[in-house]
C-alpha cells in the first residue's frame, strides 16, 4: 500500500528553483556589474572620477554581501556538523571540493591579475612621458612669450613715433601706425583711463575692454606691459573653435614733448589674435598634461579599483562554487536525510506516511520503497493496537469481576510467592496482600501455616495431576487469629487451586465460611437443646417424685444410720435432678431464642438501668462504668441486650473467682463511639487469668466453658443475639509486657441513620 503523497516536496522543489533562480540571478548582476566596472575604469575617465567614490563603496559592499554569504553557508554547515545532523560531513565535503575547485583556478588567475595591474599601471606613468610633456607646455609657453615680447617692441615703437608726430589728428596716425606694426586694433587711452581714440575692429565697439589699473602702473614703470588674453578660456572649452579667440595685448607709455610739463600721459594699446595652429597646440600640450598629472595623482585609486573589480570576481567564483556544493549536496544528500528522518521517526514509534522524493533515480525509489514499508508497519501496529485494545478490554472486565468477587484469588509461581490477589483476598485474610507481592504466602504475617498447607497441597496435586489428570484440589483450612498476632476468631477457609495454562503459575480461590460453619453448628446445637429437652425432661419429674416417696415411705422404717444414709442419697438425686432441669432450660432457652425486635435504642440508658440492679451487689462484683456521651441511638432489643449484659458481666465474674486482696476484682463496662465507622461499642474487661488458646479459638461454640460448673452457653447466647442485631462481636485476651492480664468481650452495633 502506497503512502500518501506529501506536500513537502513539492514545496521544496519549488524552493530549490527559486533558489537557483536567485542565485543565478545574482550571479548575472555581479557579473554585469563587474563589466560595468571595467568600463568606467578604462573608457570613461570624467564619469570614472566623479563617481570613484560611490563605486569604491559599492565594490566593498558587494564584495561584503559575498563575504556575509559564504560565511553563512560555512557557519550552517559547521552547525549541521555539529549537530550531528545525517548528510552533514557529505555536505561539507562536497562544499570542500567545489569550492577549492572555484577557489584554486580563482586564486592563480587574482595573482597574475594583480600583478599585471599593478605592473601595467605603473607602466603608463614614464620619467620619458612626463618631461616631454613638461617640454612640450614650455616650449608652449616660450612661444607665446615671444609673440608678446614681439608685439610689445612693434607697440612701444608705434608709441615713439606717436609721440614725434606733429599730426594734431591722431586717428588718420593710429590707422597709419596699426598698418605699419600690422596689429588687429590699435586704441589711445588718456592717463585717466579714457578713449581717445582707436584704429580696427575697436572701433565698431562703443564701449572697448580698458586696460585696469595694474596695467597702467606696469607700462608707466616698463614703459611697455604685454598680456595674453582667452588662452585660458579656449583651455578650459577644451577645443580653440568652440572657446573666444586668443589674443596678445600690449600697453606702451606715450611721452608727447610738445605741451611741456602740462601735458598729460597718453597710453598706445595694440591688440593681436593669437595663431590658431598654435592655440590649438598649445590647447593640446596643456590638456594632455593635465590628464597626466590627474591620472598621476589617482593612480592608487585606479590601482585600488581594479584590485577590488579582481577581488570581487574571485568572491563570486568562490560564492557560486560553495552554492552549488550546497545545492548538489542538498540534491544528493536528500533521500538519506529523508532515510535517515524516517528511521529516527520509526526508531520513535511514529509510523505516519512519509515524505517520498519524485525522483526516478534509485534513491528516490528507496524512499517510496521505505515509504511503503512503514505504512505496512502501521497497519500492523493498528490491529496489534485494537487487539491489545480487546485484550486489556477483557482484561479490565476480568480485573473488575475479580475486585468485586467475594471470594479471595491469589495467583501464585511454582515456588509459592504471590504474584497479584485481589481485594477480596486481602478482606478475608485480614492483610494488605499488595506489600506482600513476591514473596512467599508463608512469608506473610499470620498466615505461615495456610501458606505451607496450600503449598504442600500444590505439590501433591502436582505429583497427582500427571497421573491421574486433575483438575484441580479442594481443601478446607481453619485460621486461628489475625495478622499481627491479633486474636480476632477463628476463620474457616475453603480453598480450591489449579494449574493456569501455559505458566508455571498456579490459581487459588478461597471463601470465608465461617459464618456458614458457625450457622450450622448453631442450627445443631439448637437441635441437639430441642431434643436434650425432650428427652431429659421428662423422666426428670418422675425421678425426684420417686426419690421423695422411697424416703417418706422408708425412714420411719429404718435405723438411724441407714435413715441419715437415706436421706443423704435422697437428696443428693434431688440436687441432681434439679441441676439437669437448669442445664435443659438453658438449653431449651437457646434453642428457642425469639425474634429480636429491633427499635431505636440508647445504650447508655440500657446500662445505667441494668447496672441498677447489681447496686445492692457493688462489694462482690465492682463494675466501673465507662460511657461515651458522644454515643448515639442503635437499632436493638432491649431484652436481648439485658440478657448479652447480664451474661458477660457474669462471666467477667466467674472469671475472677479465687483473686487474692493483692489482687482485686476490676471488672469495666464502656461505650465507645466512632465518627469514622459510625458506629457504637459495648465493651466488658475484666483481670482475669484470660481464655486458654483452644477454648479462645471456639468460645462462641455451645458448651465450650473453663468454669467447673455451667453450660457453656453464655456466650454462645450473647453471639447468637449479636447476629440477629448485626453485631460484629470479638473477644480476645489483653496482653501486656507478654503476659496476660485479663480477656474482653466487644460488640459493635451501627447507629441509626
């Protein structure tokens, strides 16, 4: 029978896809990263340098996240092996190899790699590139330098001849002196630092660039000052045809000697554009430079990002190759696991279906195979249940028959030792038969001789059953006295044992009989009284009559001698005639017992009133009266009980005769009351000399007395009148440092509900 399929597998397939899905995916990303990286580091320097930075932080993050990764798929599998999880060493031997497979390959190309980095970085900053770069912008420079010197001369000569010029017009001289020194714009500008006029292109521009003020303290002192101007601008658009042109200027002193002292300064301004050949190398010189110098200055940058582009790929290839030891592994180690789950769960009791793999490799064909065995297992296990279930049925019904069955069962090995009983056997032997357990029923308190009868009975219907087929033995026994050594009265046992089937145990079932066997022998005696009456009385009467005729007819007729000796003989038949018809009332007495009549009764009041009567006689018999105020009304017969009080009272008396004065008569009458049994207890005590062991063992019985005169019958009366009241009643002997001092007669009535 197939298990049932479980959902667990399908959600772990679906989770293992995903997993490779993102793992795969973060792969790709990493790897397009990576080539990002690469990009920037080698095309795009501007883009590179403003956003160094950010893909530094992004590279160590990254490399971080990797890092993390594999640190976690270490630490859980070092966990796993810890554990002593199945399908962990597998696991981190396969991650063992795979990654040293991505680590060793890895490992040998990050060296070479930073090598060649290193070496090829390096290699770009040259002693030879950088001085002919410096070279290049100071060669740069000295021509610009030359151009302005040049342009300064041909200024301050058109300056000189200005200045010895008689023209009083001076715009028909500057347009002939901006021919002459062939410059673009020629301009004279007041001491003031007004226009006076100019010559060009500056002409068309209402409102001029003037020279400041530093300039026109410089050609004061130098007489001439030159500067380049737009240079920097074209620098900085980085190509001369989108920047403004460039353009040399020079500021020369004109002296006029014509005015005298009065006459004020006048400046000559000549302006020409620069070459555009040579701004545009220039342009060059200096940019190559400044790339130069920038890349001179980030090259432990670069150099650091190449090493982390190197870093991080070594990271995803260790990454990729420890993900895929784990994933393989998982795949390979999972039906064990699956196994190995199953037989802890078997090993455990639990037999529920199992989780089978889809697979249709060998593997996977073992799991539904184990799948299939364990559902076998449970169907077993249900009907070894439900018949275990039937079975401790029966055996709890068997159990409740045996708890509440009168007779006694005990179950006994072939040595004797008591293996279970139940509580009837515990009631009527008196003893808690559950401590005991295990040892022999000879062991037990109070019950040596029983137990060594009932075993020597096994024995011989052992002995017996093999050849004569048995099957069983029946045997009466008599226990005399409780456990303990109490001295409760004889207990009549019928006892039946068997051999159970298939054991080496033994079953013995026994019942109290007692009160049958006391039934019965009062049922006897009564008949015995019934007819003791009926046949002794009656030639009683005629006897004494005869015995007192032969006297009165006789003694006038006799001598004296023989007259004394007739009448001795008379009267002696007489006593003894008298004393038979006593013993046949009492006997008649006992046999005809009525009926108690029970009604509501104090036993108190019915003992202060019996004990009225023996006032008179407190010096012969001293009787202590004990009673229990807490005493409730009992059902009873007031006759009876007169009768069960007169009776032991005489008998705790009897008991006494021939005490010394060293010794007195003390004779107790109690009542006792228990809350617990709710129940009353008439008690008598006396000090006597006790019952011997053989009259204590059938006390109860009629005609069973220590006294030398008497019947016998008192307290075969008073147990008579105690079963007709339900009285449980106990005698026994009060014994004290291992002497007998005395016997005592109980009663226990029920009170009234």
């Amino acid at each position: 029978m197939n298990s049932l399929p479980s959902p667990q597998p399908a959600r772990y397939n679906r989770a293992m896809r995903w997993t490779l899905g993102v793992g795969v995916g973060v792969m790709v990303a990493l790897g397009l990263v990576l080539i990002f990286l690469l990009t920037l580091a080698t095309g795009n320097r501007e883009l590179y340098e403003r956003n160094y930075t950010l893909l530094l932080g992004l590279n160590i993050a990254v490399a971080a996240v990797l890092l993390a990764a594999i640190g976690w798929i270490v630490v859980r599998l070092f966990l796993r092996l810890r554990q002593r999880k199945f399908g962990s060493r597998l696991l981190l031997k396969l991650a063992a190899i795979f990654a040293l497979v991505g680590l060793f390959p890895g490992l040998t190309i990050y060296v070479v790699s930073y090598q060649f980095v290193s070496r090829s970085i390096e290699s770009w900053f040259d002693v030879k590139v950088e001085s002919a770069l410096a070279a290049g912008l100071n060669l740069g420079r000295s021509s610009l330098d030359a151009l302005a010197a040049d342009l300064g001369n041909r200024t301050l000569q058109a300056a000189t001849q200005m200045s010895l010029a008689k023209d009083p017009s001076p715009g028909l001289a500057l347009e002939r002196l901006r021919e002459q020194i062939g410059a673009k714009d020629l301009l004279l500008w007041g001491a003031s630092g007004q226009l006076i006029s100019s010559a060009g292109q500056s002409r068309f521009i209402l409102q001029p660039d003037r020279p400041s003020a530093q300039q026109f303290r410089l050609a004061r002192s130098q007489r001439v000052a030159t500067q380049i101007e737009g240079l920097d601008d074209t620098l900085s658009a980085g190509t001369a045809a989108s920047a403004p042109t460039a353009r040399i200027r020079a500021l020369a002193l004109v002296t006029d000697s014509n005015f005298g002292l009065s006459s004020s300064e006048r400046f000559l301004q000549a302006a020409e554009d620069l070459p555009p050949e040579l701004v545009a190398n220039a342009i060059a010189v200096q940019e190559a430079n400044r790339e130069y110098q920038e890349r001179a200055l980030a090259r432990s940058g670069l150099r650091k990002m190449y090493i982390g582009t190197l870093t991080l790929s070594l990271f995803l290839a260790v990454f990729g190759a420890v993900l895929l030891a784990v994933l393989l592994g998982t795949q390979l180690a999972r039906p064990l696991l699956l196994l190995a789950e199953g037989v802890r769960q078997v090993a455990q009791g639990d037999l529920r279906p199992k989780e089978v793999l889809s697979s249709k490799d060998e593997l996977g064909g073992l799991t539904r195979s184990f799948a299939d065995m364990t559902q076998q297992l449970s169907d077993a296990r249900s009907a070894v249940q439900q018949s275990m279930s039937q079975v401790d049925a029966a055996r709890a019904n068997l159990q409740a028959i045996l708890d509440n069955l009168t007779a006694g069962v005990l179950v006994l090995d072939s040595q004797g030792r008591i293996r279970s009983s139940n509580p009837g056997a515990a009631r009527i032997l008196r003893v808690a038969l559950s401590t005991y357990h295990g040892q022999l029923l000879s062991q037990v308190p109070g019950l040596d001789v029983f137990g060594r009868g009932v075993q020597s009975q096994f024995e011989a219907y052992l002995a017996e059953n093999a050849e004569h087929n048995l099957e069983h033995w029946q045997q009466t026994f008599e226990l005399h006295g409780g456990p303990a050594g109490a001295e409760d009265g004889a207990v009549t046992l019928i006892a039946r044992g068997a051999k159970m089937p298939g054991t080496d145990e033994s079953l013995l079932v026994f019942d109290d009989v007692s009160a049958m066997v006391s039934a019965q022998r009062a049922e006897a005696w009564g008949e015995v009284a019934r007819r003791l009456a009926h046949e002794i009385k009656n030639p009683l009467t005629p006897i004494q009559l005869s015995a007192e005729r032969l006297e009165m007819k006789l003694s006038d007729k006799l001598q004296p001698t023989e007259q004394a000796m007739l009448s001795k003989s008379v009267k002696t038949i007489v006593d003894q005639v008298d004393a038979m018809k006593r013993l046949v009332n009492d006997f008649r007495d006992y046999a005809r017992l009525p009926t108690a009549e029970l009604k509501p009764l104090d036993l108190n009041a019915l003992v202060t009133d019996v004990m009225q009567l023996y006032a008179d006689d407190a010096t012969v018999m001293p009787v202590r009266v004990e009673l229990d105020p807490a005493a409730t009304a009992i059902r009873g017969d007031a006759q009876q009980l007169r009768q069960v009080i007169h009776n032991l009272l005489q008998n705790a008396q009897d008991a006494q005769e021939g005490r010394s004065a060293e010794h007195p008569v003390q004779i107790t009458l109690k009542t006792e009351y228990s809350t617990s049994a709710r129940r009353v207890r008439l008690i008598v005590r006396d000090n006597g000399s006790g019952f011997p062991d053989h009259i204590l063992k059938r006390a109860f019985e009629p005609y069973v007395t220590t006294k030398s005169k008497g019947t016998g019958l008192g307290l075969a009366v008073v147990k008579k009148i105690a079963d007709e009241h339900g009285a449980r009643i106990d005698i026994s002997n009060r014994v004290a440092d291992g002497a007998v001092q005395g016997a005592q007669v109980s009663l226990s009535f029920a009170v009234v509900a």
